[in-house]
C-alpha cells in the first residue's frame, strides 16, 4: 500500500510503512502536528495524517513538517546513511537504527516500541532520498494526502 502526497506542484509516493515511519521521524525531531483538514465533500472526517483520506495538510504544518525531516536528515547524513553512502554499500550492508529515530515499521513488520532496529543502508538511503522529496513538497505549501 502506498501514500500520495500532493502539493500544486508535485507528487511524492511513498510505501505506507515509509509514510508511517517519516511521521515518527518528524515528530522524534521537533514536529508538533496540528491536524489535517479532512475532505468532507467526500465524505472523509479523518483528521489524522496516518491514512489517505484525501485530508489536507495546511502549509504552516507543512513548513514544521519540512523543518523537524531536516533535522533528522542531518543526522542520516552524519550516520552515513544519505543516498551517496548508499551508492558505496551492499544490499546486505545492515545498521542498527536508533530507537531515538522512531522507526516503527519495517516494511510491514511493526517493531518493538522504543527498540533500535536493524536494516539495510540501501533502504535508509531510499528513505532519505524520499525525504527530499518531501521536504521540497512541505516548502511549496499546503498538500494532500490520498
């Protein structure tokens, strides 16, 4: 399962686990979420960012959104875990990440809560390369999530 995230200017995909995962993040690195605006010409009332429910997502959260991922993403840097260590590394080069990262989810697997996990550097490199991707989306402004 996958998440759109839709801003006037681009679309980011993201696996659900991803999605579930970069929220934690965000929120372990400073990101107060303020709730999403649900879509209620479609009949959606979820006001949580954890499912698409064509909710939308104002563009000052967005902005915090944007601002608590860059901090997080210097500490993927600092790790080596940005997409250019990934280039260096085998699919079966694994790191611990953690628990301070508040990663829950590897792929469908639900972790221990507050355990460090262990993965690939290749998928952290993915992850963050996403995060990129979103962080230009959450600077654009307001977006949704289908």
């Amino acid at each position: 399962m996958s998440v759109v995230l839709s801003g006037d200017l681009r679309v980011v995909y993201m696996p659900q686990w991803e999605w579930l995962n970069t929220l934690s993040l965000a929120k372990n690195f400073g990101w107060a979420p303020r709730g999403t605006s649900p879509n209620r010409e479609l009949g959606y009332t979820d006001e949580g960012y954890e499912f698409s429910a064509h909710q939308e997502v104002s563009g000052g959260d967005a902005h915090h959104l944007a601002n608590a991922l860059e901090r997080a993403m210097g500490q993927f840097v600092d790790r080596g875990w940005s997409a250019l260590d990934a280039e260096r590394a085998s699919p079966s080069d694994l790191v611990i990440v953690p628990a301070t990262f508040g990663v829950k989810y590897i792929f469908a697997y639900a972790a221990p809560r507050d355990m460090p996990v262990m993965c690939s550097r290749e998928m952290l490199a993915t992850w963050y390369r996403d995060l990129e991707s979103l962080v230009t989306l959450c600077r654009e402004g307001s977006f949704r999530i289908w």
